[in-house]
C-alpha cells in the first residue's frame, strides 16, 4: 500500500481494468494514449474514510453525452442540469454568500488580521466611541443631562399631536390618539394615560411607561404614513420586522468597524509640514469660523502626523466654508510633489471649482491647474491625459470622467469628492477603491444630524461646520400659489437692487414657456436658459456669462443644485415646487443668500388643493427653518437619511422603514457601544472535527470522466482549507467543466463546506447520536442570539438552543446519515448567513 501524506489522503491501490459495459463509445483519457489499468484509490476524506471505487452506487451517473468532442460535450450537457443545479442547495448558498458581499467591499483585498493585532484596534475604536458618546450627553440640556442619563431618542408623550405615527418598542407601530385621564383597575386616583390606536383596537399606557417606550415614526422618503398599523393580539410580524431593523443594523456597524480596521492597515509616510501653507492660508479673504478653524487643524493632523490615508467627511451648510478646506489640503499634497483630484457631479460645478482654485494658487506659478470635461475638444482631451500621465498637471478637476480607464496618474495623493451621493453606483464604487491608496476627503453639504455625527466619532473621521460666516444673512423663504404678478414683483425687486435671479423649473419641458413670458415681462433683460442636455459650448457660455454678470435672468433645471456660487445673485425662484424632494429644495435655496445682502427664495405651487398632506408638510418645514444653519434642525427627521447615507452607503437605508428613523437610531447607538460584544473567533480548517461515519460510493463512471479524481478531491480539500471564496470557486468550476455532480460527489462536496463553515463559524466539533445534533463552539450566548434573529428559517431557528458552550437540536426522528448531513448543512449556512453582522477577527 503506498500512503500519500498531504492534506490528509491516505491512499490505498486497487486495480480495475477495462471500460465500463454501460459505457459504448466512452473512452477514459488514459486510452488515448495506451491502454492501461486505472488505479481508483480509496481516500481519507477529511476525518472518515470514503471508498472511491469502480463501482456504480445506488444513485446512477451518466457523463454528458458519448460523442468525442469533449467541449460540444460540456455545452450539452450544461444547458440540460442549469435548472437542477440552481435548486440545488449547494448553488443557493455560494449565490446568498457571493450577494452578501457584493454589498460589501471584497474581502480578498483586505488585509489579514491576527487576533492581538484585532483587541488593540478594536480597543482604540471603543475608547473613541465612548468619548463621543460622552459628548453626546455633555451637549444636552436640563434634567436628562444632570441625570447623567443615556441619550435616547424616545418621544416625550406630551410633545405629540393627535393623529401622530408612534412606535412602541414591543408592540409596534401606532397612532396617537390623545393623553387622557383614567382611573386604573387596583386605584381610584386617576393617573394620566396615553391612548394608542392599533390595526385591531385601542391601547392605554401609564404616562411613565410610554416615556420609556415610545418613539416617533419618520421614514426616510419624506412621508410619515406606514404601511400599516401593528396588532396588539399578534406582535410577531413586528417582532419580525424589529429584529431584521436590528441585524439591519449591526451589519451596518460591523460594515463600519472592518472598513475602519481596514484603514487602520494602510500606511503612508506623512506630510511634510510646509511654511508656504500659512501664506496660502493668509489669502482667505474671509475671518475664519470657529467650526472652520477645527477642520483646518483635523485635516492638517491627519495629513502631516498621521501615518494611515485620511478619509475625512467634511459637513456643513450651504456656503460655510468648505471649498475653502479642501484648498488648504490640496495645497499640502501639492507642495509634496503629489498630484492632486478634484471630482465633482456636474459640469457645472467642476467649472467653478477649477475657477476657483485657478485663481486661489495664480500666484504659486510652479503649480498647473487643469480641467478635463465634455466641454474639450479630442486634441484637448489627449494632451491633458498626457499632461497628467507624465506628471505636468498638479490638479486636475473634473466630473466622473476622472474615474475612467483612460486617465492614468503619475502621483496620485489627494482626492476631493463634492456631494458623493450624486454619484452613480459604478463611481462610488471607484471612489472606495481609491480610499486604500490615496486620501480622500469628501464634501457635503447635506448635513449630517449632530447625534449620529458625534456617536460616529469612533469610526468615521467627520468635520462639522454648522456656524454661519459672521457676514451671512438669513435667506427669507416666501411660500405661496404661482401667480404670474407675483413673479415679476420677485424678480423686480431684485433686478431694481442690481442682482441676478435664478427661475428653476423641475424639467426641462416647460422652460422655453417661461422664457416667452419673462421675455415679455422683462423686454431689455438679458435671458437665458440652462439644462443639462445643452449642447456643451453653449451651457459654458451660458454659465460663464451669468457668472459674470451679463445675464440677469437664468432659467434652468436644478442642474444649479451643487455648489454653485454666485454673490450677485439673490433671489431664487422655485416653480412647481411639489415635484421637488426636501433635499433638493433645501440645495437649491442654498444657491442664493451667498453675500451681505438679504436673499430671496419664492416657492410656488400649482394650487394647495392639488398637494398631498406630506407636500405641505414638506414645504412648511422649509419655510420654519429659515435662519441660517438650521438645516441641521431639518436633518434630524426629514433629510437625516441623506447625511446617514453618504456615511453608511445607500443600501443600507431602505432597512430604516421597517421600524421608523428613531428606533432605527437608537439601536444604532446601543449596538455602537457595544460593539466588541458581537464577535466571532474563527479557528483552522483542520481542526473541525466532524463525527458522522459517512462513506459515500462515487460512480466509476464519474471516476472515469474526471481527468484526475485525486487530484480534484486533493484541489477541492486544499480549497475549502484555504476560504470559503476558494471552496465556491472550486465547486463553480468543478460543475462547469463536468456538469452536475452524482449524489455522492454531493455529499462529499457538502462535507467540506460543512467543516468549512464550521471553522468559519469557530465550531470545533460536529457530532449526531441519534436525535440529538451537536456543535461545540467557540462563541458568547449574544452572539448566538444574533444569529438565531438572522435565520430565515423558521424550522431550523425554533430547534437550535444554546447551552453550556455547544449549540444543540433535538429532531422530531433520527434521520438516516445522508438526510442528516443535509439537516447540518442547511442549519449552518443559515448561521453563516449572520457572519455579515459578525466582527470576525
């Protein structure tokens, strides 16, 4: 007997000679070139023994077809088992898993990390956490505050109005009826109650309880209706729907923490601090803000003594000053030799940007400033890809087409991305691949709620500017139905005071009509029109000219929304504003009120009659939050979702409907200060010891067709050892090459990603005696707990119970051996499918 000794095959020769009588015309390879005995060995699979001999088992395999042509084959016989093999429950789990992190950065490209190195960083996060936290509760006012009390974002019951949306935290979604008086059963002094209406009756609750259960319902697309009201008599469809709020989640947090480690990975020598830096700063014509100042220094400390690439959100209002920090960064990277990115969503916008910093570095000559747009000729475009390859171009600014393949960069150091979310899939996407190598400082002027800014601190590195330059004057926001005499007063009044006036429209249809009216309103006006589908020379012009002075009167779509900063113009204004999100209204009012001089926005709608409840509601939020920076007063309901987004990413916000924004939040933060808590500790492939005697038969025919039997079981024993990502690899090209598996290749295939998973999950041993099904495992009861709340299946989540360190299920019956292979294959990949909401370090 000759024994092979890696990856733990023992193998044993028995000769079989000859082809198989059921097989005319079928010939094994080694016949091609002489015809000799085929030695099928019997192997150690793992840790019990399977015999792989030319027999056939009880579940026959018929290769492809009998022709010659392998490939015509291979083509033939896929089209016939596509259908079995996407039912089948190996494919469904390698499609859950590869659909899991298609949402996530790919874990391949993320650096390994031992277990010492993962309690330090894991450390230093909480340790960050809890001083944001802390401020958190320092920044409140009155009783809470003094109490030392945790932040909530539970309601106060006597802030609600009758016909208000609630969630209570165990029965579900409400409406406020009203605080009403009410003797109790076991008193006959009355006590106040709240009255809650549900899908099936009236709820009462003490006053003190519902202060401590209730919370607001928000959802994050501007309504504040649900779906529907919970049941008091049955709460488990939303006790379904609070835990998948919760797993929602702590994925997300999870998502945060491994995206913050990773960084943590990444090193770069830091910048030198530069003398020259103080006198482009002495350029600002302006007094800095104190929140400006801040940001100055978090990027300047992040440049120039951290070693790990900055990746910093810097958050304000409209026009407080953030262009203005990312030119002092873009001044450190330069002045180090490296080049610099400046990306923005519009055309629009990038121009400005690239006037902007054009003028600001005109006088350090040494430094190339240029713009790459549509807006180029081919010979253009060529020679500023050359210019940046080579190194001739220090700063280069432009739209998405930065991200492109074509644009190759010398030395790349800093990138500056303006709005993100206005960015499409694809360039998020590219924009993240660049956090890695480069820093990357990002702008928004969507503001981000201070709550979730300061719980943050331990993950995201974010700057808030929320104070207004001391010469800004509040924008005054007139709301009224669209009269044709209330237009031209509007733009009278402006134009008499030497201003320019921006008259947007929410598409692209009606602009021409409104262009023939204020041509007869406004007969020596200068006029024009703006839109994104403007031929590229002409939208240049257009902007240039109205930037300048030339043209008073601008019609356009809300191409303007982003950025655009012009001091002469004062007055905005917004027709059919009804079609236009809170968001969007919120930018574009935000065009205007640049200067000293008091600002104008005119909102008008059709007829309120033709408004739904949420379109008033919308716009009488606007008009409420008219001092300046009190977008940050809208960001905490309506637009939270918006600065939430640009930190978590845009999938995860849907989770937020199914319990409302503030529940939604305040499991945010609970799961934020406890994050070391939900931690899983793999161990070696090797050391999953799996008892079941299983022995399957594979096929002589199967044995036959495949090139080498030892050396595929050998690949696919060296793949599942090394990840799950290898073990679907093999599996995935095993299948393409021979189509599907007989049932005993199955189970085989089933095994190793049964110990796979199992490693994975930090279980140590896998046994069954009878009815009772056992895994020793390496984990906290929270952490169980979470995932039994991640199974979807209802059988295998009802049956699996914890105790004393090993996960345990009783069966209604013992099943033969092959079915319970099954029932712990099943049963894993549904604990594997909380691993996303697992730290794994």
């Amino acid at each position: 007997m000759a024994a092979a000794k890696s990856y733990a095959f023992s193998i044993s020769m028995d000769a079989v000679v000859g082809v198989p009588p059921s097989f005319p015309g079928f010939t094994r390879r080694s016949d091609y070139n002489r015809r000799l005995p085929l030695y099928l060995p019997s192997v150690r699979f793992g840790l019990r023994r399977i015999r792989v001999r030319g027999v056939l088992s009880s579940t026959p395999w018929s290769p492809p077809v009998s022709h010659r042509d392998r490939n015509d084959n291979a083509k033939k016989f896929r089209s016939q088992t596509e259908a079995e093999q996407h039912r089948d429950a190996i494919s469904l789990l390698n499609e859950r898993i590869r659909s899991e992190h298609c949402k996530r950065e790919s874990p391949s490209s993320r650096p390994a990390m031992d277990s010492e190195e993962a309690d330090m960083y894991l450390q230093l996060v909480k340790d960050q956490q809890q001083r944001g936290l802390q401020k958190l509760k320092g920044d409140r006012t009155g009783a809470a505050a003094a109490s030392g009390a945790a932040f909530t974002y539970k309601v106060d019951p006597y802030t609600l109005r009758s016909g208000d949306y609630v969630v209570h935290r165990k029965v579900g979604i409400g409406r406020f009826f009203g605080v009403k008086f009410d003797v109790p059963k076991d008193s006959s002094e009355p006590i106040e109650y709240v009255f809650i209406e549900y899908a099936d009756g009236m709820a009462k609750l003490p006053i003190k309880q519902a202060s401590r259960m209730l919370y607001r319902y928000n959802l994050p697309n501007e309504t504040k209706k649900p779906r529907t009201l919970s049941k008091l008599n049955d709460t488990s469809a939303w006790e379904r729907r609070r835990i998948k709020g919760k797993v929602a989640v702590q994925k997300m947090v999870v998502d945060l923490m491994e995206l913050y480690l990773h960084r943590l990975k990444q090193r770069r020598p830091p910048y030198p601090k530069v003398p020259a830096v103080a006198e482009f700063a002495s350029q600002f014509p302006y007094d800095p803000t104190p929140d400006q100042k801040q940001a100055f220094m978090d990027v300047e400390r992040d440049l120039t003594e951290r070693e790990n690439p900055m990746d910093r959100l810097i958050c304000g209002d409209v026009g407080f000053g953030k262009t203005e920090v990312a030119l002092r960064a873009i001044f450190c990277v330069v002045s180090a030799g490296k080049q610099a990115m400046v990306l923005a969503p519009t055309i629009v916008l990038a121009k400005q940007h690239f006037d902007v910093i054009s003028e600001r570095f005109s006088r350090f000559h040494n430094i190339k400033v240029g713009l790459l747009s549509r807006f180029q000729t081919k010979s253009e475009k060529e020679a500023h890809l050359q210019m940046i390859k080579h190194g001739n171009l220090d700063i280069i600014v432009g739209t998405h087409s930065l991200l492109g393949d074509r644009v190759v960069y010398s030395n790349l150091g800093l990138l500056v991305v303006d709005e993100e979310q206005r960015f499409g899939v694809k360039q998020k996407e590219k924009i993240a691949s660049f956090k890695t190598s480069v820093d990357v400082l990002t702008l928004s002027a969507t503001p981000i709620p201070r709550t979730l800014y300061l719980a943050l601190t331990g993950f995201r590195d974010a700057s808030l500017i929320s104070t207004p330059p001391p010469e800004r004057v509040p924008i005054r926001t007139h709301l009224s139905a669209y009269t044709q005499e209330k237009v031209v007063s509007a733009i009278n009044h402006e134009l008499d005071r030497g201003g320019q006036v921006f008259y947007v429209l929410p598409r692209i249809k009606g602009l021409e009509e409104v262009m023939e009216f204020l041509r007869q309103s406004f007969p020596n006006v200068e006029i024009a029109i703006a839109h994104g589908k403007q031929y590229s020379r002409q939208l240049e012009e257009t902007m240039e000219n109205f930037a300048q002075g030339h043209i008073k009167i601008l019609i356009c779509t809300n191409i303007v929304e982003s950025g655009l900063d012009i001091q002469n113009a004062n007055t905005i204004v917004v027709q059919d504003v009804q079609l236009f999100g809170l968001a969007q209204l919120y930018q574009l009012r935000g065009r205007v009120g640049r200067a000293d001089k008091e600002a104008h926005a005119f909102l008008f709608y059709p007829d309120k009659s033709l408004l739904s409840d949420q379109a008033l509601e919308r716009l009488a939020a606007l008009e409420e939050c008219r001092d300046l920076g009190q977008g940050f007063q809208l960001a905490e309901r309506d637009m939270a979702i918006r600065g939430f987004g640009n930190i978590f990413g845009e999938q995860q916000t849907g989770d937020v409907g199914n319990v409302g924004i503030d529940l939604f939040f305040e499991m945010l933060f609970e799961s934020l200060s406890k994050v070391d808590e939900h931690r899983v500790v793999s161990i070696p492939y090797h050391s999953v010891q799996f008892d079941m005697n299983l022995n399957p038969h594979l096929p002589s025919e199967y044995i036959n067709y495949l090139e080498n039997p030892l050396e595929t079981i050998n690949e696919g024993e060296k793949a599942a050892e090394k990840d799950i990502w290898n073990l679907i690899q093999f599996t995935e090209n095993l299948r393409r090459q021979y189509g599907k598996e007989p049932y005993s290749m199955e189970i085989l295939l089933k095994k190793l990603y049964v110990r796979r998973m199992a490693a994975d999950l930090g279980i140590s041993r896998i046994y069954a005696s009878g009815k009772t099904v056992g895994m020793k495992a390496n984990m906290s009861k929270k952490v169980f707990k979470l995932m039994i709340e991640s199974m979807a299946s209802e059988i295998h989540r009802t049956s699996l119970v914890f105790d004393d360190g090993s996960i345990k299920a009783e069966l209604l019956l013992e099943l033969p051996r092959e079915q319970m292979l099954d029932w712990i294959f099943q049963c894993l990949a549904e604990l594997y499918a909380s691993l996303p909401a697992l730290i794994k370090y």
